[in-house]
RNA sequence: GGAGAUUUACCCAAGUGGUUGAAGGGGUCGGUCUUGAAAACCGAUAGGAGGUGCAAGCCUCGCUAGGGUUCAAAUCCCUAAAUCUCCGCCA
C-alpha cells in the first residue's frame, strides 16, 4: 500500500517510478477523490459534531423540566441530510483504496526500468564445473544413487510431486539444518509458523488481492483458509496491528517450511524435480527494521544468502533485478542464482527483497520513535535462506564424479553422520 | 462437532442507556525522606487512526470486530472473531 500523502504530494514522482515497473497509471481521478473525500468528511463530521452537541444537552434540559423533543427532531434531522453525505463518503472512500490496494510497490531510485531483460549480474562467484567425462543430470544422478523417486511420488500424490528418499531425505535435511544452524548462529530467532494462514495474512503480505489464484485454498474451514506459498507470508504477519518497540528493532526471524504453489502449465522436461512442484522446501529469513536501518540490513541479508550458496562451494551469481521483474510489493530485488551444468544456466535459490513500508502499511506495523514519541511504519525485508529445490539439483551435478559418485559438500558432512560421498546403489 | 462463560486502556479491574475517554488498584516516570536502596508519602502519566490549523488547539472515530435500535450505547439487539471450561472426536 503506498501512501496516499506521497501521492497527493508528488503525483509525478510517483508515476514515473511507476513506470519502471512497467505499471502505467494516472492519479488524476484519484486525486480529485481524494479531495471531495475531504471535503465530504469536513462535513459529516461537523455534522456529527452539532448532533452530539445536541444530544448532550438533553439530560441538563430535561432536568429543568424544559421539552426536549424538540431536540429530538433536531437531531434527527442533521441525520437525515447527513446520511446522504456519509454514504457518499464510504464510496468514495471504497473506491480509494480499490485503487491503492492494486498499486505496486515503489522501485528504489537507483533501479533500472524494464523487465527480465534489465537483470544485471553484479557479483559471481567460482566458476563454471569442468568435467572430462560425459556428466549427468541431475534427474539421472538422483535416480541412480537412490535420493528421489519421481514415479512413486506421482504414484502417491500426482503429478508434479516427488519422493525423497533415503541419502536423498537426509540431503535435503542436511541442507535445512545447516540453513537453519547459520541463521542460529547469526543470532535470528527461529520459528515454527502456522502452514494454514487466514486471508489477511496474504493480504498484508502485498500476494492479494493480485495472487489469490496462486495459492491453495483449503475446503472445510470458515473462513477460509490457504497453504503458504513461502514463511515470508507468516513472519511478515507476526506483528500485525502491533506498535513495536523501539529496543526490539531490527528483529530478525527465520523460519523453515514447506511452501505450497500452484504452478500453472507444464515445466521443460530438462528442469523435472527442480522447478519447483507444487511443494518445496525453503527456510526464509525476514526482518523489522526501522526506515533508515533497511538498507543495511538489505545488505546483510543478501550477504547472509550468498555466504549459505559460497560455503556450500557452489559456483553462483547474484541480479540485481531491474524494476518490472520484481514482485509487486517489494521496492528492491536481487536473485542469487546457482548455476545448474547440465542446462547451461543460472537458477534462483534465494531471493532478497527489500519491501520498505508497504507491506508494514497494509499489517499496520509501527514502532514509536523515541526521539518524537510518535509512531512509525517499520520496514519489512526478507529473503530466503534458502530454498532446497535448485541447491539440491546444484549439488549433485556440481559435486559428480566420473564413478557417478556425487561428494557431500564439507560443511553438509556433520549433517549425514559424516558421510563424504554418495554412492550408486549396487543393484 | 455440542454446551456454557468471557473479551474495557501497559496489566488487573469497576461500570447495564445520558456531561464516562471511561472509577479503583498495579505498573511506569518524577519528587520527598534515606549514606544508598526498600518501604511510606506526594505528584504526573491513558492508547490509536483521521480531518483542520503556523501553532496552541478544535473536531470526528475509538470499551474485540462489523452491523442495528435510540435524541443519546462500554451498557440493549444481531452477526463474526479470539480466549477459557466441560462433553464428544482424535489417523
């Protein structure tokens, strides 16, 4: 949600950052409600005023014995012209924030406009995996060395799903718990959030009203209820409706779950068990900032996503993603992206927003200032930290060996008993 | 799933139609006393959103949320949410 005083202020700033995003608009209308709307509650709540100015002087009237229905009529008159007012009010009131809620977020100044196309890569790290010998997949590798089992998943679930299995479970939970011991480390608080989010939870999070087809609603509760596309949706809720203090800023969570999409259409057959199905495993960090620590704290952020992809020894890259390819809430965007050999190219494993005080807009989340006593919209950051399904694809063909072995990378190793390298089952 | 109870400011809590934005207590902050602290006493402190104004201020909305009745609602009515208790269910 953006605000409306910046709006009414700085229409023309606004548009044209607007249009990096690739978002056209035109605030005139928007404006002119805007005006009769404060003309309009100027009224009204005169209105109102003279109505309770009425109303009070009953108990002293009838007191002295004087006829008070009189003011009865009074009253009731003001109310009568006055509910013609109000209900205009509450149209014009409904209309303004139909169009502020479908608004994106501002991009920050220093982003190029444009979509995918803008990306720029602003860091990489080690270099592309040579092999002198004919390297697998990762679908190949996984399914000889016994860590994914594609047709039972489809057996079990359906289309798009997988099973792990075996090294395969305890890879990807060594993956979680070596997230999730970093993050530990870095002094952030885990948590365990609700799956199951009511609808103000997406709203708040900027994915509705936008992506309410995206996510899986789930019969049977009322109200209704859907699965979380990331954490993200929950920590960012957390504090809803809360003045935070000041002391507790900037507050640093992570959590681990599943995240549940609907992805719509098929995915080219090269990036089977990798795109991810409609469930995948993320640990995603979020923080509370003050406005003017967000920055910062955008930095670490990004920093602590890459450092997970470095240690791991991937070879990676990090986009700074131009204007139109960054989501609809957020004001910053960069993509770390791990490098999958067998198809060429660069996939994202975490992905590094900066929302600023949209999303803390829309839960109302504030902090009071201590220096002016009054309150303030906290920023809201997030990123994941990281999601499984493309560093799992990663690693099995980054780390092969000719034998159709695959290393477990070091740090991994205290996570699988110890365990260096997986090895195809003899059969 | 069934039955009942509850929801008032930072916390506890009074308040069942009228100058109630809300008694009282605790807390917090300041002070007196004290070498210091505690205790006691004195004083201060009531959230938040919006409009208007240079400002002081004024006005509107706020007693879980949303509706309604009424000249007037924390108080009456309806709907919803959350919490608690009991019963049922529980892979």
């Amino acid at each position: 949600m953006l605000d409306i005083n910046l709006i009414r202020e700085k229409p023309e700033y606004v548009k044209e950052a607007l249009k990096k995003k690739l978002w056209d608009t035109d605030f005139t209308e928007l404006l002119s409600w805007d005006k009769e709307k404060r003309e309009l509650l100027k009224v009204v709540e005169d209105n109102k005023a003279e109505m309770n100015r009425l109303s009070a002087s009953v108990p002293a009237a009838k007191k002295a014995g004087e006829d008070v229905s009189k003011i009865f009529m009074q009253v009731k008159e003001i109310a009568k012209k006055n509910a013609e007012f109000e209900a205009k009010l509450e149209q014009i009131s409904a209309k303004m924030t139909e169009f502020l809620e479908a608004l994106p977020n501002i991009p920050d100044d220093d982003l190029v406009g444009g979509g995918k196309e803008n990306n720029k890569v602003i860091h990489v790290y080690g270099k592309k995996p040579e092999f002198k010998f004919k390297m697998k997949d990762h679908v190949e590798l996984a399914t000889s060395l016994g860590l994914v089992d594609y047709d039972r998943g489809a057996k079990v679930a359906g289309r798009g799903s997988w099973v792990y299995t075996n090294l395969g479970a305890q890879l990807e939970w060594a993956l979680l718990n070596f997230f999730i011991s970093e993050h530990l480390k870095d002094g952030y608080e885990f948590i365990l959030p609700p799956h199951l989010l009511n609808e103000q939870s997406g709203y708040v999070a900027g994915q509705f009203p936008k992506f309410r087809e995206d996510v899986f609603w789930l019969e049977g509760l009322e109200p209704q209820r859907f699965l979380l596309p990331t954490a993200e949706t929950a920590l960012v809720n957390l504090h809803r409706d809360e003045i935070m203090s000041e002391d507790d800023l900037p507050k640093k969570y992570f959590a681990y779950t599943p995240c549940y999409r609907r992805e719509a259409g098929s995915y080219r057959t090269e990036e089977r068990g990798m795109i991810r199905g409609y469930q995948f495993d993320k640990v995603e960090m979020v923080q509370y900032t003050k406005p003017e620590d967000s920055d910062k704290a955008f930095e670490e952020l990004v920093g602590k996503a890459a450092s997970l992809v470095e240690k791991l020894g991937l070879h990676f890259q990090i986009s700074k993603l131009a204007a139109g390819d960054i989501s609809h809430s957020m004001a910053r965007t960069y993509d770390i992206e791990v490098y999958i050999p067998s198809i060429g190219i660069y996939k994202e494993v975490s992905s590094a927003s900066n929302a600023r005080d949209y999303q803390a807009r829309r839960g109302r989340v504030r902090y009071r200032d201590s220096a002016t006593g009054k309150t303030r919209f906290v920023h809201t950051l997030n990123a994941s930290g990281l999601a499984t399904s493309r560093v799992f694809p990663a690693i099995l063909e980054q780390y092969q060996q000719e034998d159709g072995s695959v290393v477990v990378p070091e740090v991994l190793r205290p996570f699988m008993g110890g365990l260096e390298v997986i090895r195809p089952i003899k059969k």
